[in-house]
C-alpha cells in the first residue's frame, strides 16, 4: 500500500521532480517487497531485481515523455523532423532539453541536407536500424558524409523500442557525429551501459516504429564496412540502388499523412509514382516567389527512390500534370485536407509546378 504521507508528498510535486520522485518511490518498494524473498535465493532474486531496475527506469521515461506532452507550464514540445525512407515515412520528436547538444549536432546535419539520399547502411534484426553515414553515387560508389567534429556523450533516456540515438566508436563515449539509429526493440540491457551509455536524443511518432519494423524484416546485403548489414527492397539484390534511402526535413507539426504542405516553411512533402510505374520517387518540393500563384520547386537532392502504394501521387509526362488525392495543409497552424490537388509544370528547366486546381472538403 502506498504510504499517506509519501502519497501527499507527490501530489505536492509537479513535472519532473513528479517523475522522478515518484521512479525512486516505486523502484524503492518494489524492492523493499522482494527482501524476504532475496535472502531466501540470491541468485533468483538478483536476475529479478536486474529486470525489475530495468523496467523501473523504462517506466521514468514512459511517464517522462507522457509529462512532457501534458504538462504545457513544465515543458515544451521538441523538435519534429519526418524521416522519408524508400519504404514509408515516419517522424521523430527530438528532446531539445534533455539532450542539447546532441539534438543541435543532429539538427545542423538535416538543415545542410547531409541525410539526403543517405543509405540505411547497418540493419540487425530486432536490434537497430542505422544510418547518417554515406550516400551512393553510381558509378563511384560510397561516399560519406561529411561529418562535424565529435560531440560530447549526454546519455540519459534508455535505450527502448523506439527511441533515437547517436552511434559512435567503440572505446569513445564522445565519438559521436552523423550517424544515428532508431531501436527496433529494447536494447537497454546493454546500451545504456555499454561506452558509457548510447545518447537517446529523440523517439518516433505515432505508428512510425511500423514503418522501421517493416525496414527490419527486409533482407540485407554484406557489401564491407560501408553496407555491413544494408537492406534492399527489392526481390534480389542487383546493386545498390535496390538499398533503402532516407531524406530528411523539419516539420512544424507531426502528421502521418503521405502528403503534407506547410504554409510556415513553403514544403511539400510527397511521394509520386511517375509515368505508371516507370519509377517511383520520395521528394520535398519547396514554393518560390510568384506573381502567377503557388508555385514549387522540386528539390532533385531530397530525391529517393520509393516503394508504390496506395494514394500516392502520380506524374504523367504526357500532359505535364502533378496530381495528389489527398493533400493535408498546414497554414499557419490551421489544418485542413484538399482532395484532388493538381499541379501543372510551370518551368520544366527550373523543374517548377504551379498550383492549378483543387477540390476542398
């Protein structure tokens, strides 16, 4: 039974001394309750209380993240960046707060475009999904990123399902630079100790741990320390351009929806099917000032090769048209959902579309 007194105390607190409290309440009586059962068989009892401190520290997190949302006078939402990769989209809430300089080094990367036509170079099965590091150019081959000096270790958020963290060389808990990964499954029980712990700077949104899961059961090919484990998406592995691409973008909002349009940055965030099926691309368009109306221009280095699927956009070279089933808009924070979007080439040496026409719901 939870004490009167200790119950009080917590009412008193708010945000994360809440939280924090309240960890150290329960890990100290889950343990207080396990006593006269550890004397009895101390090598049973320690493997418990090993899992018992590890949920304990999942459960701080879990109700840490749950304050962060609700608790509005406590916290402020972090940093939103939507991971486009070749198989499906998903998005990350970065923790500004409690991993600074981390969630900076990760942000300075996505601003220059660094992730853009990056590979997942490193896939183990129920582990983690990792990339950030190179890119492919045909006929060269790998090339990596450039990377900024190595940043400062700020391990504090476990390892679990779903969480973002920085990787980095053995031996060196301040080695990190631009590769990261998202885990699969609950790696806590070793990077949170292992090189002085893996910095989680971020978690994923929404269904978004699907999209990662479906990244994880692909199969993967072992082309040496540049593709050590990359998956491809395709029946058999011809060359790399069969790999899964990421392109990176912050967003003001998180939306699950395929196609998105925010007013505040000018991006659209699409995936096309272009002439039925000759190739299918994930890319960011981005408006550019014009008298005649919205027009947007496509970024060709946010361009990715992309799995089909239902409700993507499509491109018919034979009348030059865009057109979007379903476009959900973000203007100025008021959101809304345009069907049948159509956009015309506008200049096709600029490779700009303008908006022509659109039906509203």
């Amino acid at each position: 039974m939870i004490n009167l007194l200790n119950y009080n105390i917590l009412r008193k607190l708010d945000g994360y001394s809440y939280v924090s409290t309240l960890y150290l309440f329960i890990h100290s009586q889950v343990i207080n309750l396990l006593e006269p059962a550890y004397l009895l068989n101390s090598k049973t009892m320690n493997t418990k209380i090993i899992q018992i401190r590890a949920f304990c520290r999942q459960f701080y997190w879990t109700v840490f993240l749950i304050f962060s949302c609700v608790l509005g006078g406590n916290a402020t939402a972090g940093t939103i960046v939507r991971i486009a990769t070749s198989v499906g989209d998903y998005s990350i809430e970065l923790f500004d707060q409690e991993a600074p300089i981390t969630v900076n080094n990760f942000l300075n990367y996505v601003r220059n475009g660094d992730y853009n036509r990056t590979y997942l170079h490193r896939v183990v099965d129920d582990f983690v999904v990792q990339g950030g590091g190179y890119r492919f150019e045909l006929f060269v081959g790998p090339i990596d990123v450039a990377s900024n000096e190595p940043i400062k270790n700020e391990f504090g958020a476990s390892n679990i399902a779903g969480t973002v963290a920085m990787a980095k060389f053995d031996g060196n808990p301040d080695s990190a630079t631009s590769q990261w990964f998202v885990n699969v499954a609950d790696n806590s029980g070793n990077l949170d100790t292992n090189n002085g712990g893996f910095t989680v700077f971020g978690t994923v949104l929404g269904d978004g741990l699907q999209v990662l899961k479906a990244i994880d059961g692909l199969p993967f090919v072992n082309l040496g320390d540049k593709a050590p484990s990359a998956s491809f998406r395709t029946e058999n592995y011809e060359n790399p351009l069969d790999f899964v691409y990421i392109n990176t973008v912050i967003t003001e909002r998180f939306s699950s929806a395929p196609h998105v349009f925010e007013s505040a940055t000018g991006i659209l965030i699409t995936s096309v099917n272009v002439d039925s099926g000759l190739e299918a691309v994930s890319l960011q368009l981005k408006s550019v000032p014009a008298a005649e109306g919205l027009v947007l221009q496509v970024d060709l280095a946010s361009s990715i090769p992309r799995n089909l699927f239902e409700g993507i956009a499509t491109f018919s070279s034979i009348d030059n048209k865009l057109r979007i089933p379903s476009l959900e808009v973000n203007l100025d924070g008021s959101v809304s959902v345009l069907k049948d979007v159509v956009f015309s080439l506008h200049n096709a040496a600029k490779s700009q579309f303008i908006l022509e026409t659109y039906v509203t719901q």
